[in-house]
C-alpha cells in the first residue's frame, strides 16, 4: 500500500512538473485560451523535434588547473535523515561541495533542497528523473535537462549552471541539448565512487589516493553510496595530507584554463618516428666533467599527487629547480601535476611511455614509445620538453642510442650516482648515505617519484649536507645544454 501511494505521488508530481514547465511555454504564445489549448501541444511536439545547432556545451572530467583545488561532487537526493547525516559530516570537515539534484526530488521534497544550499553547497542539474540519457532521443534529452533545470529555479530560485547524468556519461546529443538549456558544461568525473566490498583501510586509501589530483572532480551517488559518510573522513584526510582542498564546483572552473590541442603547441612535432637511423647522430651524459662543485638532481618515473607535491615543496623549499624524466602513461592520466612540475621551473624530460627495457623492444617500438611520451607530454605542460630521454633501467646499446637519436631526442641521459632508492626496503638513512658516498663535481644523481618508497624523507638531509660540502644543485639543461 505504501509502495503504491509512492507511485501515486510521484506520477501526481511529475504531472505538476510537466503542467508548470508547459505553462512557463504557453505564456508567451498568445492570448486566446482556447487557440493556446488546442495548438500548444503540437507547436511543442515540432519545436523539440529539431535539434539544436549551436555551439556544444564543454565536456568537463576534470579541470585543467595547477591550483591545488579539486571537487567534491554528490548525485541525486537520498532520503532526510542519510542527507542530513551527509550534511552534517561535510561541516565537520568544513568542506563545500556541488550536488547535482534530480528535479523530481526537489519538487518532492524542496525544504531538504533549500538546506543543501543553506549551508552554502552548490545546487546543480541532475536532470529531471535521472534517466539514462544516452538513450533517449534529442527532444526527450532537451526535455529532461529543460525541466529539471525549470524545477530548481522554481523551487529554489537557483539557476544552475551545469548539468550531469545519472551514470557521468554524455553524448554529443546531451552536450547540445544541455547548450540548447542554458547549461554551459556537462560534468563528468575524473573519479566516480561506488561501494566499497571487501577492501582494508589500507586498501581504501591506497586506491583514493590516486584521485586527489589538482583539478580533480570526486562523484559519489546519495542513494547508491551506502558508505558516505566514511568515504567523507578518507577524501578529507587524503587532501590536508598533501595540503589540497575541496572547492565548489564553479570556483574550481573558473580557476582553471584551457588547454590548447597538441598541433598548436610549439615544437610539438619535434620526435618523429623515422625508421632511417643507422647514421642518426646521438650523444650521452653520465656525468660533467668540471671542477665545479655542482651537481643535478633527476627524478624517473610517475606517482601520485601525495609523492610528487611533497617532492616538489621540498624542492621548492631550498630553492632547487631538478630535471625531471617522466613515465608519459602516468602524465596521462595527470596531465595537471607534470604541468605543476613544468610550472615550477623545472626540466621536464622524456622516460618512454609504458617503461619498456629498450635493449628489449623492436626499433619501431621503441621510437613509437618515444614519440607518443613526446606527445602526451607536450600536450600536458602545454610545451615542448627538455629534449632529453632517459631509458628505463639506464640499459642501452649503441643501436639503440641511433635508433633514439633518429626520433629527434639526440640526448641520451645516464647516471652516475644509484642509492636504489626505488627499493621499498632502503631507508632514507641508506638513500642518504649512498648518494653522499658516491656524489663527485659533476654527478647526475638518479631518484624517483615512485609511492611508498623513502625518497621524500631522505631528500631534504640530501640537499642540506650536499650543501654543507659546498655543492650547487642544477638542471641537467643547465649542466649539459640543449
């Protein structure tokens, strides 16, 4: 009985909502009722039928920002008392976020609506029942945007400025339909998180951690979600950890910027894949001989935000610039932290895509994974690279330095100082040690960005007893030239 009387409500609102938002439309038609009442429908029915032929609205996963802001995101409107415990959380953490409300719930139950936006969260567009747009054709996407948005302003006297579908999936459709509306981007999510099933805590923040990036937009569903509030206490955690805030939606985009297409980038085209390398012409570094007492830092690989930020402050901290090699399957999916490292002054170099063995991999691999590194690297610091690469392991041979050198990278870096600090079991009194016993006027010293290693504790005892020896820290494009 109650299940029925819940149908019964729902089909009574949506009736409303269907008779308010066609009452918004016949207004400013005509004057004569019964003209309006006969040919309003059709007039509708033929309007929606065309679809919209201007400008796409933006397709946002994540925000093209350095900032270290990212957002916080909530789907639907779950029942009060999980929505007031969920409100009640974000304030103890002091934390802003966006929800996307459908507008069905808001016609249902708008004083739940008006306190979501009373302690000062973002309202914005879930469309009209959260159906899965990606399916329905044009008129009945525009519909579902146009009455969800009508439903918000009506309720609240919010005018939202974004829309998202239930599942964060978008079509070419719905990015018009959404323009055609009024709402200028269509959010996805850089992370959309479901239940947790069988995972440790260790487990949980070892996952999340990989998604509190600079620009980054966290989607979880009220209804769906059945551990909110713990999921809540992680993110807020994880992000004073590496000193990163939650940011409403709209102020992470207007904070953020646009990033042009890889053609327009200048030297974007400078590797190339050329199968003619017998005679290319290549060079090695492994260490400057000079009398200088200076030496470089270099960093190999990828992490995540929680590594690299920490690595970068330090850096920044005793005003070293470092050179900086980078596992381009990794700047893929973080194209905003290599744009960081870039930003704050350092060499931003080539260290392959998928860190294949390059002794190990055909001539035409091994150029296709530089020029695709090349590629995705220049596209995410919106530059060309140090034209510098570095093979994973440090193993070559003289065929494949040609074979390097033919892409256009006529560079080859090597090392002369190891502490091996990749390994999880070197503690940073081991790293430490081995670097000061091996460091000599002109050395490369190799480090990386890896998780879970002991490399951020040690590199500040590094640079200060370096500097106690009278070493001077430079960029390896300063130590060798372009």
């Amino acid at each position: 009985m109650i299940e029925r009387t819940g149908k019964i409500r729902r089909r009574l609102l949506l009736w409303l909502v269907w008779t308010m938002s066609l009452s918004v439309i016949l207004a400013g038609c005509t004057s004569d009722a019964q003209t309006i009442g006969y040919n309003a429908p059709k007039a509708r029915v033929a309007q929606k039928a065309i679809r919209f032929t201007g400008e796409e609205s933006k397709a946002i996963p994540y925000v093209y920002t350095t900032g270290r802001d990212l957002s916080l995101t909530f789907n639907g409107m779950a029942d009060r008392a999980t929505m007031k415990r969920l409100l009640d959380e974000l304030d103890k953490y002091h934390l802003k976020a966006t929800f996307f409300l459908p507008g069905m719930r808001v016609a249902e139950e708008p004083e739940l609506a008006r306190e979501i936006a009373s302690r000062g969260h973002e309202i914005e567009n879930n469309t009209l029942n959260q159906l899965d747009l990606t399916k329905l054709p044009y008129e009945q996407i525009d519909s579902e945007i146009k009455l969800g948005k009508e439903v918000i302003q009506k309720k609240l006297g919010i005018t939202t400025r974004y829309v998202r579908t239930k599942s964060g999936e978008f079509t070419d459709d719905i990015r018009l339909a959404a323009s055609e509306n009024g709402q200028s981007a269509v959010i996805s999510s850089s992370l959309f998180l479901h239940n947790w099933q069988s995972e440790s805590e260790s487990q949980k923040i070892h996952y999340l951690r990989k998604y509190i990036n600079r620009g980054g937009i966290i989607a979880m569903d009220t209804e769906e979600n059945k551990q909110l509030l713990e999921n809540i206490a992680l993110l807020a955690r994880l992000a004073e950890d590496v000193g990163y805030q939650f940011v409403p939606l709209q102020k992470l985009i207007e904070s953020g910027g646009e990033r042009k297409p890889l053609q327009e980038i200048a030297g974007f085209d400078a590797a190339k894949v050329n199968t003619d390398y017998r005679h290319a012409t290549y060079r090695v570094f492994t260490k400057q001989e000079t009398n200088k007492k200076q030496v470089a830092l270099s960093f190999d690989d990828w992490g995540t935000d929680q590594t690299i930020t920490k690595i970068l402050d330090i850096l920044d901290k005793y005003h070293v610039q470092a050179t900086f090699f980078l596992r381009a399957d990794g700047v893929e999916k973080n194209p905003n932290l290599a744009r960081a490292i870039a930003e704050a002054g350092h060499d931003v170099a080539n260290h392959s895509y998928s860190h294949p063995v390059v002794t190990k991999v055909s001539p035409e691999q091994l150029q296709q994974e530089i020029v695709k590194a090349h590629q995705i690297i220049t596209e995410a610091i919106q530059e060309k690279p140090t034209m510098y690469f570095r093979p994973p392991t440090g193993v070559f041979d003289e065929n494949t330095l040609r074979v390097i050198g033919a892409t256009g990278y006529h560079t080859v870096t090597d090392f002369d100082v190891d502490p091996s600090d990749y390994l999880k079991t070197k503690t940073p009194d081991e790293i430490v040690q081995a670097i000061l016993e091996q460091t000599q006027n002109g050395s490369v010293i190799l480090l990386h960005l890896l998780d879970d290693i002991h490399t951020i504790e040690a590199l500040p005892i590094v640079i200060e007893k370096l500097r106690s020896r009278g070493y001077t820290f430079v960029k390896m494009s300063e130590m060798f030239g372009p």
